[in-house]
C-alpha cells in the first residue's frame, strides 16, 4: 500500500459545495452539469486570486467539490457568493454550500496531487448537508470571525444547533443578501427542530401546564383504509388544534411511539408531558363506521368529554370523512366555548390577576364568557391588562383584552370609560402583534362592529373565519353580528355551520335564529328559537322570550318572562334604546320593544311616559 505524505495540519476555511439531487441523473447529465460547475467555480475572483497566489486546494467530490483557502474566512464566503451569483445562469444547476474553519490535514495523495482531511473538512460537510439548494450556510465559528469583517452581520441569520451525523451538533447560520442565497429555514433544521421539540423535557411542559396530546387512533380492523383514516384523523386534529393559538398543542411526530400501544393515558401526562390527551378508536361493520373519541384530564383522570360518531363507510370515501369528522372535534375541544378552554380556565380562576401569568390571564379571560357578568369580567380584564405589560407582542392578551373591552361596551356594564375605544385599539395592537391571528381578528371584528363601521367589520369577520375555519364560536358570533348589520343570508349560513360544528354548542348560538324570525313577524317560530337559548343567567335570554310572548299575546308568560329579565337587568325600561342600538339600527329597536311593550313593560321616553317606571 502506498502511502501518503503530510504537510502540516492548519487552520484553515473549507468551501463545501454539491449539486442536490444529482444521484437521480443520468451519467450525461451528471456529467454536463459537473462540467458547468467547474467553470462557474472557475470563473470566481476569490478561486482565480488563491489560486494565482498557490493558496487553494481544490477537491473534487464526485457530486461537488470542497476548496480550502488559507487567508481569512472571507474568501469561501466570497466565493460562495460569486459563485451564486453566477448560478443564475444556469437554474438547472442547484447547488447548496457549506462553510467552515478548522484544523486540516495537508497531503500529497499517490496521483501526487495535494487533499486534504480532518476534522476541519468533515464539519465544512456537515455545515453544507444541512442546506438545501440555495443555501450557503455557515458554522457558528465562521460567523463569529465574519463579525469582525465589515458590514457582515446583517447578512447572517442564526439557525441554532443542529444535530447531523453520528449525533454531532453543529451551530449553523444562514448567509443570505436580497439577492443571494436562499432565505428560507432548511427542511433539515426545520425538521430536526421539530424532532427536537417533540423530545423536548416533559417536565418543562409540566411547569408550563397545559399542553394538549393527540395519540394516534387506533382501529379494530386491519384493512388498510381503515388504518389511513385513523392516521389522518390524529394528524388532522392535531393540525386542527393548532390552527387556535391559545392551545399549547404536542406535536403529531412526538405521540408516535404509542402507535401500537395501549398505554395507561395518566402515564402517557407524564411522558409526554401533556395535561390533557385525545385519543379515538374506529370500528367497521360493514358498510357502517363507529369512530369514539375521548379526551382526558391526565392530572386526575377524568374524562372530560367523549363522544361517539357513526357514519357510512366506503373505501373511496376516506376523505370525505376526515372533512366530516375532523372539524367537528377539534370545535367541539377547542374553540372558546370548547371542552379544553372551559377546563383551563376553571383551572386558574382561583389565582388572583397578580399571580397569572400572561398565558394564564388569556385563559381566565374565558371564564367571563361562561357567566357573562359584570364581576368576571373586571378580574379577567385586570390580568389581562398586567398581562400586556409584561407581554406587549402577545397577541392572544392583545386580543382577549380587546375581546372584554368591546363585551363591556356591549353589555352596558359601564365600569369604565370608552371601553369601546380600548377595544378596538387592543384589537389592532393583536393583528399588528401577529397578522394571521384568527383571535386577533376575531377582537377586530366585533370592535368595528360596535364602531357601525361595517364594511370593515365584514372584512374583519371574513379574515377571521378563513383563518381558522374550526372556531365554531367565532363563527356563529361573528354569523350573529353580520345578521345584525342586515347581511342576513351571509350570517344565518355561518350561524348554521357553527351549530353543525358543535352540537353541544351554547344557547346563545340560536340568538340568530330568533332575530330573524322576529324580524320576519314570524312570532311562534321566533319563540321556539328563544326557548332553545335557555340561558337563565344571561338578561338577553328572557328578553328574547318576553318579547316573542308578547307579541304572541300570551300574557302571563310575558309577564313571567319579564320579570326574569328585570330581575337580571333593573334598569332595562330606561336604558333599553340606548343599549339596544349598539346592536340595532333603530327601526328595528322599536320592533323588539313593540314586544316588550305587549308583554307590560312601560318603556321610558314613550309618550305620556315621565321618566322609567318597569312593570312587574
């Protein structure tokens, strides 16, 4: 065996560049597109000088080659640049490149032609395999002494760590200008992120709380249709989850290794870290399909929601059934009124606003919505207000913040002054904080709704809904208020979606519904709607149905019906235009009074009237 002879081991800069795909080529092609590449590599300044200077190794790698320069860090960068630059000459060159510093070995092989090897070479490798076409990544050693050259550093981009081969991790920055290299996150480093954060420590998600695991469905059968739609339910309603920015949602990679098992779900909490899990089971009896699907309080073992779906099942209609199916569960878990926000935000009501964290202060903002009342809403409001103080780009805080504003203004609550005002510049400190916010545009939504500017609204309302299509209580809110500002077809259609999304759904869902009985004279169908509500808690509820009852003229339980609401709302007689026509345009106002009036309430301002005196 010949051997070889060493020069010396140096320090120098590893220029390591391939063609992607290039094992997929035909031998003409690979060797059509080496040949460019040479002359592209040739025809680079920083190649040229080094060379003319006898400070370049150049070795060819088959698919690529690797260049080691001995001067300074700068020149494989700029000749990685050059050589991009002159790459778009030729687009079916897709080349990625990796740079780095580091010991190498100098030799002479048997050809006598100088190589080298070492550790410096094999990271260069490493740096490059991270890239995709495009790119020209950097080692965090490169980056670092590129710092102290010129106007560098904003053209560096930090990836962090990654792992690659043999478990080595290696710190990588992605070099990019407006017009060179490629900008985007490397499908490895975004990959090897993701495997990451599904291995992350399942104590930290323990400290944090909250975080939510699906584990994938398992079916009874063994045909391979039923197996693809049990892997796409899970996947899908993990999707689903994540599409709502207030759940901490574990991802679908991370619940893998409970495929073909079936673990104790309180032991899976403690695993994955996960407070809550959802798990499901398919089975098929001939042409008919029964998917059961649970979700679970790991911390005490409770089930918090089941429920079973039964449907035709045919091969060819795998699809069809994840549409169905998927959106109905993750609404009926997730969206406001959702099993999992009910939860959460019993499990903080207890903590005072001081003690919330901003998170935990977007999640007691949803117990206001289950009581609707003056008091819930002032707790909820003063944590969310310390919340964007301590967070200011959180923009679910931003939102929920928003959200309470715009409910104060609504309801009459009066605690404090131009609540719709704050509203609606909470809303738009949400969607500037993060644009595809469906929350953020929720907030914006009902604020210029309130502000009667109603193309906004509309605009708004239609954002919201196209960016999370799942948010059954977004939806039918957002449904309800565009009937109110006459778009009725438009807001009875997302009404009906919401109801469909979640049968379970809250009473208010059908407040719609009456009103456009109502407004159609059609009283009895207009009652049915009101009994449906049945919120006893909420004024708007009973004033729903004394106004049906009134204009049915159905006396005593007009009278039983108003005496519930003046209960709930005793100034109703004397504030009843100025509050309604937040909702209302005017005519309409008079037609719901006509019913109040019917069932015996005496309404302030009506003529011989001096002041408020309610009827009991």
């Amino acid at each position: 065996m010949e051997s070889q002879k060493r020069i010396e081991l140096e320090i120098v800069h590893v220029l390591f560049l391939d063609i992607v795909g290039y094992s997929k080529l035909r031998t003409n092609e690979q060797r059509e597109l080496v040949d460019t590449l040479n002359q592209v590599v040739r025809s680079s300044d920083a190649f040229q000088k080094s060379e003319a200077a006898g400070r370049l190794i150049k070795i060819p790698t088959g698919d690529g080659m690797a260049l080691v320069f001995y001067k300074s860090p700068e020149q494989p960068v700029e000749c990685a640049l050059e050589i991009h630059r002159a790459l778009k000459a030729h687009p079916e060159l897709r080349v990625r490149m990796g740079v780095h510093s580091g010991p190498v070995s100098a030799v002479i092989d048997v050809n006598e032609r100088a190589n080298a090897a070492g550790v410096g070479m094999n990271i260069a490798q490493r740096v490059m395999d991270c890239g995709d076409a495009g790119h020209i990544l950097l080692s965090k050693r490169v980056a670092e002494d590129l710092e102290q050259y010129g106007d560098w550093q904003t053209q560096l981009h930090d990836l962090g760590e990654v792992e690659v081969k043999h478990g080595v991790r290696v710190h990588v920055f992605n070099l990019h200008t407006e017009d060179l290299g490629n900008p985007e996150v490397p499908e490895k480093v975004r990959s090897a992120k993701l495997k990451e954060e599904g291995a992350a420590d399942a104590s930290a998600r323990r400290d944090e709380g909250f975080w939510i695991a699906v584990l994938p469905f398992k079916s009874a059968n063994i045909s391979n249709e039923l197996k693809a739609l049990a892997d796409g339910l899970s996947e899908e309603i993990v999707a689903g989850l994540s599409r709502f920015s207030y759940l901490r949602v574990i991802t679908h990679g991370s619940t893998q290794r409970y495929a073909d098992q079936s673990p104790d779900l309180r032991v899976v909490g403690k695993e994955l870290g996960a407070r809550y899990v959802v798990n499901g089971n398919l089975r098929q009896v001939g042409g008919r399909l029964r998917v059961a699907v649970q979700l679970v309080d790991t911390a005490t073992g409770a089930q918090l929601w089941s429920e079973t779906y039964e449907r035709a099942f045919s091969a060819e209609a795998v699809f069809e059934l994840q549409d169905d199916l998927v959106p109905r569960i993750v609404s009926t878990i997730a969206d406001m009124n959702g099993v999992l926000p009910r939860s959460m935000g019993e499990a903080v009501r207890s903590k005072s606003p001081e003690q919330l964290s901003p998170y935990e202060a977007v999640l007691r903002g949803f117990g206001y919505f289950e009581r609707i009342t003056p008091e819930d809403l002032a707790i909820a409001r003063s944590g969310l207000e310390l919340a964007v103080r301590r967070a200011p780009v959180y923009a679910d805080a931003w939102a929920m913040l928003a959200l309470l504003c715009v409910q104060e203004h609504a309801q009459g609550f009066n605690l404090q002054a131009d609540s719709l005002t704050s509203g609606l510049s909470a809303a738009r400190r949400a969607v500037e904080a993060a644009p595809s916010n469906h929350l953020a545009y929720f907030s914006l939504a009902q604020a210029l709704f309130f502000q009667k500017e109603f193309q906004s609204f509309r605009n708004a309302a239609e954002r919201a809904v196209a960016l999370n299509p799942m948010d059954g209580n977004s939806i039918a809110f957002l449904g309800e208020l565009l009937t109110y500002a006459g778009d009725w077809e438009r807001g009875l259609a997302l009404a009906e979606r919401a109801k469909q999304l979640n049968p379970n759904h809250p009473g208010w869902y059908w407040f719609a519904d009456f009103y456009n009985s109502y407004r159609q004279g059609d009283y009895r169908d207009a009652l049915s709607f009101a009994l449906k509500i049945n919120l006893p808690g909420h004024w708007g509820a009973h004033a729903v149905v004394a106004a049906a009852y009134g204009q049915l003229g159905e006396g005593d339980a007009a009278g039983k019906a108003l005496r519930d609401l003046l209960k709930l709302r005793p100034d109703f007689a004397a504030t009843v235009r100025k509050d309604l026509e937040k909702w209302w345009n005017p005519e309409y106002v008079e037609h719901l009074i006509d019913g109040w009036r019917k069932a015996g309430l005496e309404i302030a301002g009506d003529p011989g009237m001096p002041g408020p005196s309610p009827a009991r």
